[in-house]
C-alpha cells in the first residue's frame, strides 16, 4: 500500500542544522580546501535542502594531523574512568536530542521516520557499552621457560588513530557503533561520512566536544571517494573501519598495504534465509518480509536469498506477497511509512536495472518489479518491494547484492542440497534457518559459512555481541569484546628480576 500524499511532513533541519555545512577539524568548523560544496538530497523528494563541503587530500592531511596531535597530547592522558565518563555523557546527549537526529537521518538518507526513532535505543546502549569497556581493558603475565629469572608482561595499546570511513545506510548508527570502541581504547578517529550521510556524523563530532572530548579526539572530513583514498593511504593513520561493498572495501584494504594499517571490514552479503516445512509461518514470513524489504533493502544483511522446502513453497510465496501488499510505501517523514526511497538517483537506477534484469534471466514477477512513479512519487526513488519466483542459483538476481527490496524466493528439496546451495556464494556475512527442529536448526548453524545465523529470527544485533563476516563479505568483527581489541595493540615487555 502506497501513502498518500495528504500524510507528508514537511521538512525542516533543527536549529543545530545548517544549510552550509563545513568539515570538523580539531574541534572547530573547517571550511574546505578545495573551497567546492555538493547537495545533500532528500530522496522522498529528489530535492537538495543543504550543502556540504567537498573534501580533498588537504583536508585529511588536516584532520590527521589534528589527530595525531590530540593522540600523542591531552588524550594520551585520559584515564581509563575519564574516557568512560565522557562516553556516558556523550550517550546522554545523543539520547537526549535523538528526535532532531533521527529527522536528519530520514532526510538525508530516506529511512523511514519511525525506524529511524527506533534505532536510538540501540545507539545509546552501545555507545554506554563501549564506556563500560573503557574500564575493562587489561594486559597479563604469563609463566615463561627463560633460562633466566624473567617476568613477562603482555600489555594493551590503543592502536592509534583510526580512519572511519561509513557507509549510507546507518549515519548516526555507524558513527556510534565504530567511534565508540575506539574512543574507549584510546584512539583517536578521521571519519569520512558516506556523501548521502553526512549531517548527523557532523553533529555527533560537535556532540563529543560538548561531552568532553579534547580538540582533535574526534574529527569529520565530508565528501566523495577522493576522501575515502587519502584516508585508506594515509601513512600517519594505524587503522582503518569500513563498512560498505566488498569491491569498495577490497581497493581500501589495497590503499592500506603499502604502510600495513589493520584494517577492520564490514562488507557486502547476500544472506540465506531457509524456510523448512515445519517452520511457525505466522513468524517466519512477516520476518522474511522485514528482512529483506527493511531500509527498502540497504541492509548488508539482508535476507535476500529465501530458500522455502518445496512442500511449503507456494504458501509461503502467496502468504509473504500478502503480507507484503499491506506494507506502506511512502514518504520517509510519514510516520506511517514502513519503506521509503532508495537512497539516491544512481542507486534507484541500479536497482531498476536488477528488476528489468529478473524476467529477461527467467525469473517471475509474484510483487512489484517496477519503480513507482505515481503522484509525489515520480520525484523521489521508490521501487516496489518485490518478491521474484522461479529463480535459479546461477541467475545474477541471486548471485549479486542488489541492495534494494528485491526478494528471490526458491524451492529446495533436501537438507544437504539447501546448505550446499546456501553456502554457493562469494558472501558470508549472515543467515537465517527456520525450524521447529532444534537438531536440525544446530547442524544448520555449524554448516552455515557465515559470521551471524539467527534461528527463527532476524537482524538482532547487539553490542555485546560480534557481527562480521566470512569470505568477501568482511575482515574482523565488530561488537563483543573483540571489537575494542580490534583497536589496541598488544606489546609483550620483560623484566630481569637478578639484577
């Protein structure tokens, strides 16, 4: 179902806002060296309502120096509770002014209003989880069989200064989720913002000033891939964050070589959702629905790939195009909306291309498969949410992440033949198994090559718990405990105790 027109908001950037916006740089507004600017668009709408700074290799060099100066400098001195203290307020005041977050997340980058409200939660525990990690890190001394009277002692480092480089489709949830383990190890972060999500990580950098943080501790540079390169092959840079496409992350990790950065990669999937026949259909296809048509589909993890055993397949079709039909498309400000736009013109276009794409390769078209263009529509980037049947593992709809809400729903015949078929992928970043079968439900998991596999669920995550992938879809885990060790070294010393 498609919102009408009469339910839209209109849209205007909270007094924290600007209509121009600068990099952050050491604590302060920096205008950008190339003196360009490019358009923030709102995707309901295909309309620009802000402009923001385009960056250059200046400008990071800026931003590195920045800090590295606070690394080295006041940061250096902050004590494990200090870093913890400045987290819970900078946790209190993105809790406090999430409404006006939210709002820029929607309009910058289209998700709609209500999720967008929702994921608030989630961000402030993980940034006060991250906090609580502060207090936590801890070397050892291990036993050794020196010949001499030796002690050994194993030590924890924070890694340096960390590139951030994000991606669209979670602004303010990537900036918290990647900058908080790192301020809690005592980094010190570069961020590149994705150009179509660029406002809220601004205002978290402002946010962290306000909080505590010293000058430099936390620093933005806006703008396209020129950005992203000269943060990759920075030689003052330890690490670099990424989350987006397997292909965009494989030139990072290239850039990153030649000085040997860790690297921490979350990168593209085309997860596995399987179906068996005594799976609670009531919970598994309103769930199937959500995880692939949640975000209109910009979700690494989306469940795009539904396998269904044969006996159930065409139920479980005529059950999820129903449940489908009642979702609400619309404007992104309507509360009501449960899909919004797609992010922007050229993604819209790569989208429609995989619709025109699915019935030239054999597929059939059970919903949608086509933009919508009707009334307001025709200005902003909606596609149809859309379940393809009749889809073979060699087609390109299945092979390739498609981020968009296109569905490919499958039949299978047997448990060796679904997980062979589930595991034929250059992905692995997460899957799902549905199954009142608790055995079979755990000989799926261990057979399962991928980093997350919910079982009767999907897209849970938790900052207590570690999300990455297998194979091209990532290096590294975020989340967990390992995702602070993620930003610390570890250095081994040893004492002479006979002299």
């Amino acid at each position: 179902m498609n919102a009408p027109a009469t339910n839209l908001v209109p849209a205007v950037l909270p007094a924290q806002y600007r209509q121009r916006n600068v990099h952050f740089i050491n604590g302060q507004a920096a205008e950008p060296a190339s003196g360009e600017w490019f358009d923030a668009i709102n995707p309901s709408t295909g309309q620009a309502f802000a402009q923001i700074a385009e960056g250059s290799a200046a400008d990071v060099d800026r931003a590195v120096a920045a800090a590295r100066a606070a690394f080295e400098g006041p940061w250096s001195k902050f004590t494990p509770a200090q870093r913890q203290r400045v987290l819970l307020k900078l946790a209190d005041l993105l809790e406090a002014e999430f409404a006006d977050i939210a709002l820029v997340d929607t309009m910058e980058m289209g998700r709609p209003i209500t999720p967008s409200r929702m994921v608030g939660d989630i961000i402030v525990r993980a940034l006060r989880h991250h906090a609580g990690l502060a207090t936590t890190i801890h070397g050892y001394t291990p036993g050794n069989s020196a010949p001499v009277d030796l002690t050994a002692l194993v030590m924890r480092e924070p890694v340096g200064v960390v590139g951030v480089i994000m991606p669209w489709n979670g602004p303010i949830f990537c900036a918290a989720w990647k900058c908080g383990p790192a301020l809690a190890a005592g980094c010190t972060v570069v961020i590149k913002p994705s150009e179509h999500g660029s406002l809220t990580p601004l205002r978290f950098a402002e946010l962290c000033m306000e909080a505590g943080f010293p000058a430099g501790v936390v620093n933005v540079v806006t703008g396209h891939g020129e950005v992203g390169a000269a943060i990759s092959a920075h030689p003052d840079i330890d690490k670099i964050t990424f989350t987006g496409s397997s292909a965009t992350g494989q030139k990072i990790i290239a850039a990153a070589a030649p000085t040997v950065k860790k690297v921490t990669m979350e990168l593209g999937g085309k997860s596995p959702n399987i179906i068996f026949a005594d799976a609670n259909l009531d919970v598994a296809v309103p769930m199937a629905a959500s995880a692939i048509f949640n975000n209109s589909g910009q979700v690494c993890s989306a469940g795009s790939r539904i396998y269904v055993e044969r006996s159930i397949h065409d139920e479980f079709i005529a059950r999820m195009r129903e449940f489908a039909q009642g979702m609400v498309v619309g404007h992104s400000l309507d509360p009501a909306t449960q899909i919004g736009p797609i992010v922007s013109a050229r993604q819209f276009e790569r989208v429609c291309s995989y619709l025109d794409l699915g019935p030239q390769e054999g597929a059939s078209v059970h919903l949608g498969g086509a933009p919508l263009t009707e009334g307001y529509m025709a200005d902003g980037y909606y596609v149809a949410p859309t379940i393809f049947g009749q889809v073979q593992d060699a087609m390109r709809i299945a092979k390739e992440e498609i981020f968009g809400p296109v569905a490919c729903v499958m039949p299978f015949d047997s448990f060796d033949e679904v997980i062979a078929r589930a595991n034929a992928t250059r992905f692995g970043l997460a899957g799902a198994v549905w199954t009142r079968d608790i055995g079979k439900a755990m000989r799926a998991v261990k057979a399962i090559k991928a980093g997350t596999v919910w079982v009767n669920h999907y897209h849970t995550m938790d900052p207590a718990v570690p999300f990455g992938g297998y194979k091209l879809s990532g290096v590294g885990r975020e989340g967990g405990f390992e995702h602070i060790e993620s930003y610390l070294q570890t250095k081994s010393v040893w004492i002479r105790n006979d002299i």
